[in-house]
C-alpha cells in the first residue's frame, strides 16, 4: 500500500462532507440493509480498561459484494467533565474488488453525525405526525448533532433542553435561540409530560426519565447509554412501551434498559417488536396508533459507520474527479 492510496478524513473532513441530510438518508438505507440480511457485522467487541475506560472493535460489510471493514475506537471518561465521555478513534474502509484499505476517518466525528442521524430516522417513522413539543435530555456533544438532525425529519413548535446543570442547558440554548424555538426545562419530570419525543442524550448511570411521567403516544429515543450498566430510563418505561431496537441481536448483548427489565423477570425477548429496519421496510408496524408510548434504543452499528464513511469517500472520490475532468 503506499501512501497516496489512502484517503485521509479528519474531524473537519467529515463534518464538510457527511451533511446531516446525507447522513440521515445513508442510516436508513444502512438499516433496512441490516434488517434484511443484506450487511454483514459481528457484535462489538469492548475491552475494559479501568474505571471509565474502554477500547472497542466494531467489524462489518454493506453486503458481500460491498465495502468492508471496521471502528476502531476508545471511550475514556473526561476526568474534569463527570458524567462525559470521548469517542475517539477511525473508521477504516476497505474496497471489494482487491480488498485494498482506501480511506481512514474519525470516528468520533462520524459517530457525531450517524447517531443524531440514526435518531432522525426513527423519530420521522415512529413519533405521532401531530408531535409538537420536542425534550432533549442532556447538554453534550449529543444535543447539538441532534439539534441539527431532528427538525430535518419534523418541524418542532418548542424544543425544550434539560440537563442537571441548568447553565449547561442555557448554554446550549443560548447558541440555538436564533435558530430553532429552544428553551430551557428546569424540571424533568413537568418537561417529559408536557413532551411528545424525548431523547435521552447522557452519560447517566442511574434513570434520569421515568415511565410514570409521560404521556400517552410520547415517542422516546434512549440514546445515551451504549453497553450494558448504565441506565437512562427505567423499568416501567420498557415495560409500558412498544420496544424497537437498532438490531435485535445487539439489544439482547448490550441494551441495558432492557437488559435490566429482563433480569427483574419484567419482559422476555419477545418484548423487542422489531428493528427500526423491519418497521422502515413495513414488515412491522411501529406505532399502531396515537396512543402506542414507542422507544427506539440506539446502540450504534458498525454498518452506520461503514455506510457514512463510505458516503463521505464517495463525496471526495467525486470532487477530485470532478476538479480533475474541468
């Protein structure tokens, strides 16, 4: 390999070439793919590395004739910023003919962008049509990627911004009231009943939202939590809800909402309905009426990554040969 042959994307790279409208698009054509047998990944491999700490190893390919290949990725707790956590690391794309390395990106960025746009998906095919008020849970990374990716799918008449700092919250409304209809929740518990989609956007170990607190027909997206320990909803929300995950089999591996409900003898696995692909591709239905409490759990997949990198590569292969033909 030599080293022209490999295409380098850093932070700024990603963000000029994986818009969120494209990124949104490419998840729900990933899904569907990983619904219908068509991708091909194994479950993540996490190696713990001390209190906070994590390296893992997400592999996959689009499809058999598709590129391949895999992120690489450390999750380190910021020690001055409890409760936050880096997702540091590349995706490296291999193409199918040869079987040639030919890009490597940041992962972090990429996770950024796919996760909001995972949230997208599954809001703009489970929340009710008539959704108005929009709760996001969390003052991170996350409620601003999500910022940008959910008015794509549904047009929000109030977004309200919790977080367990209030100034955090202000902060992040402060840098969106020009923008979108932000506004600050100092309560929890008031902002979810008032709410008709919530994410939950944290680094949370224990519920920061309850199933008592929300209302007939709210559509949740728990989002933060990504392996097995830390909860950011509780079990009377699994259990009230009609569960969708990202993929089944990761779900039963990692979801720790459900897996927590499971161990207290509350549901089994067939509490899981469908994955948001089934109900993208119709073979299930998600919501079945305007009174359905829907979850969606996002885990996060290697064929996201892979699909987004392959997006962003394809975006440059373009304009380098478009700036070459001129």
């Amino acid at each position: 390999m030599k080293r022209g042959e490999l295409a380098i994307f850093d932070a700024e790279d990603v963000r000029a070439l994986l818009d969120y409208p494209s990124c949104i698009a490419v998840v729900r054509e990933a899904m569907k793919a990983l619904s219908l047998g068509e991708t091909r990944q194994l479950l993540r491999t996490m190696i713990h590395m001390g209190e906070g700490r994590t390296f893992g190893l997400m592999p996959g390919a689009l499809s058999e004739q598709g590129m391949f290949g895999a992120k690489l990725i450390s999750v380190f707790a910021e020690p001055d910023n409890p409760g936050v956590r880096r997702h540091r690391g590349v995706v490296t794309l291999f193409e199918p003919v040869e079987g040639r390395p030919v890009c490597v990106a940041d992962a972090e960025e990429i996770t950024h962008i796919r996760t909001a746009a995972a949230t997208a998906v599954a809001t703009a095919a489970l929340a009710r049509d008539d959704a108005e008020v929009l709760l996001l849970m969390g003052t991170g990374g996350q409620v601003h990627s999500h910022l940008e990716a959910l008015p794509l799918v549904h047009r929000f008449s109030r977004i309200l911004i919790w977080g367990r700092d209030p100034a955090r919250a202000q902060d992040v409304v402060d840098a969106w009231k020009d923008r979108l209809p932000v506004e600050v929740a100092l309560d929890a518990q008031a902002a979810a009943g008032e709410a008709d989609v919530i994410c939950t956007l944290t680094g949370a170990r224990q519920p920061i939202l309850l199933g008592a607190w929300l209302r007939p027909g709210t559509h949740v997206n728990v989002v933060g939590s990504s392996g097995p320990g830390p909860v950011e909803v509780d079990n009377a929300l699994v259990v009230a809800s009609r569960f969708i995950a990202d993929s089944k089999a990761s779900a039963r591996d990692a979801a720790a909402e459900f897996l927590v409900a499971i161990e207290a003898g509350l549901v089994d696995d067939a509490h899981i309905v469908a994955e948001i692909g089934e109900v993208l591709l119709g073979q299930v239905a998600g919501r079945r009426n305007a009174e359905d409490i829907t979850v969606y759990k996002s885990l996060g997949h290697a064929v996201q990554d892979l699909a987004s990198a392959a997006h962003l590569y394809e975006a440059h292969s373009h304009k380098i040969h478009g700036t070459q033909n001129r």
